[in-house]
C-alpha cells in the first residue's frame, strides 16, 4: 500500500451504517490515505462488529508507521458523544450504551469523537475551503433520514445531540403505521429507505436494500422511480418547515438516495416550494452531497481533524 506522508500524524474515520461500514486513514490536511468500505449483516452487534473494523484500520496505520491522533466516528441516531456511546439509534439495535473507545484501545489510546451520522454529514460539507457554505440543510436520505443542520458555518447539534431527526417526524400520511423507533406515524415509515424498499418488494420487485431501490430506479423501473419521488415529496413536506425556520441558502440531498438525485430531488423540491415561505425559496439551491459516497467519512474526519488543531 502505498500512502502520502506529509504529516506528523493521521486520523482516523469511522462511518458505521445499519449494513455498511466505511474506515479510512487521512492525513491533517484532510487527504484520505487509505480506506475501505464492506457491506454487514443488518441488525450486527458492536460486539461483532468493531473488532473487524479496528483490524482494517490496524492494516492502515501499520502501512504509514504514523501516530493516530484522533478518531473520529458516526452512528446512525442521537449519541453522547463524552461518553463515547449511541443513546438513541432505532437503526442499529443493542448499540445503545456500549462504549466503543474501548475497541480502538489495541491500536491507540487517541481520543473518540462521536458523532451523529447525519451531523457528520454535514460536517462534511465544511470540509473543503473552495466550496463555502454558511447556511444549510443537508439531509441524509438513506436507510433512514436524518438532517444535519449548518447555521452561520457551523453544525448545529441541540441541547441533547438531537437536531435534525426529522426521520420520527409524525406526518398524516403515515396513519398509525408502527415505526422501528416504536412510535407510530413516523415520516419514516411511509418515506424511508427501509419503507420504501419494502415497498417495492411488496411490489413483486425484490429490494432488501435501498440501493437496490435506487439501482431499479435509475433501470427505468416505472413502480421504483414513483416510490423514489413520492418518497421525496414526504420528506420535502417536513422540509419544508425546516426552511421556513432557519433560511438555508441550500439543500443538500446525501445518503444513498442521492444516487437518484434528480428524480428523489424532483419530489423534494415539488413540496418545498409548494409549502415554503416564498421568500425563504426565493435563492434556495438544491445539490448533491460534496464528496459523494465518502461524504459520510469526510464528516468523520473533519470532526477528528478539527479536535487535532484545537487540542
């Protein structure tokens, strides 16, 4: 493996999803060095899971001979990020309260930083100088949704950690539909990856994934693309709200469901601006997310980076 090294240390990033992880090793002027991203069994444990991860990314810093000097990591839902743990995370059962610092302490003892996925996310939207953006929406369509939120250049994460867990929304559309988080009428569960793929399943289409939606889609298959924009339009009605409160000079549409952007975006976009304060849409953008599939681990890595220079 052959890898840069122009610094004095790396960092590393960990992007846990509900059946996809991505590791990578960047350098401290964000340049990723080496990474990898492997499918899982949905519903794995941290258990069974970390101690994999933290093997792949052994391999990594082994090749650089350099020391870690932070790691940074998101999870699906509200975490705790001093205690280094998941608090609230429908989408990866048995996660909540386990502490993961402990599963990097044979490789080092750099400081965790934990993270929302969706806040990572938009993080990663701040990770490029040339690319300025100072007041977002940038959602994460994917499985599940999630919205991280950028207000005068900095990502806004609540009092508890829980900004922008829109995916929970109740919606009338959704009717008394049970959702994984145990509630009922959840935008989730008439506008996620995991419903909508159901969906389509249910259609005589197999999906067990969203990407499998998104791959159907962008086939040409008539039932997948009108799941895709309703979907869209669900989520862009409680967008919409979000608009109306914060002003975002942009929308950022990220997460697996970006794979379809013009047509998930279309439906979007159609409630936005049907629902919205006209003056709140009136220079509104939509765009893709700035680093594509590794937007989740450019999060990550800022995140780290950040706490490197701070500390």
């Amino acid at each position: 493996m052959n890898v840069e090294q122009p610094d004095p240390g790396v960092v590393l990033a960990v992007a846990v999803g509900r059946s996809r992880s991505q590791a990578a090793l960047f350098d401290l002027a964000g340049r990723e060095l080496a990474g990898d991203t492997r499918d899982h069994e949905v519903g794995i444990s941290a258990e069974a899971l970390m101690p994999e991860v933290v093997e792949r990314l052994t391999k990594m810093v082994t090749a650089v001979d350099l020391p870690v000097l932070a790691i940074g990591m998101s999870l699906p839902g509200v975490v705790n990020p001093d205690l280094g743990m998941s608090i609230d995370t429908p989408a990866m059962g048995g996660w909540d309260g386990v502490q993961l610092a402990v599963y990097f302490q044979s490789l080092t003892d750099a400081p965790l930083i934990l993270a929302h996925d969706a806040h990572a996310l938009a993080r990663s939207e701040l990770f490029n100088a040339d690319h300025p953006v100072r007041n977002a929406l940038v959602v994460k369509a994917s499985t599940g949704l999630g919205m991280g939120i950028i207000a005068d250049g900095k990502v806004i994460t609540g009092a508890l950690g829980a900004a922008g867990e829109i995916g929970h929304t109740r919606i009338d559309a959704a009717g008394d539909r049970p959702c994984r988080c145990g509630s009922t009428g959840c935008l989730e569960t008439v506008a996620s990856g995991w419903a909508l793929a159901q969906r389509l399943t249910d259609s005589g289409v197999p999906a067990g994934h969203v990407r499998d939606l998104v791959a159907a889609a962008l086939a040409g298959d008539a039932v997948a693309r009108g799941l895709l924009r309703e979907g869209g339009r669900q989520l862009g009605e409680v967008v919409a709200t979000a608009v109306n409160l914060l002003n975002p000079e942009v929308i950022v549409i990220g997460g697996d469901m970006a794979g379809a952007f013009d047509l998930y975006t279309a439906g979007v976009r159609e409630s936005v601006y049907a629902r919205a304060n006209p003056i709140a849409t009136r220079e509104l953008t939509f765009m893709a997310q700035l680093h594509g599939d590794s937007s989740g681990l450019a999060g990550c890595a800022a995140i780290a980076i950040e706490h490197v220079l701070q500390t």
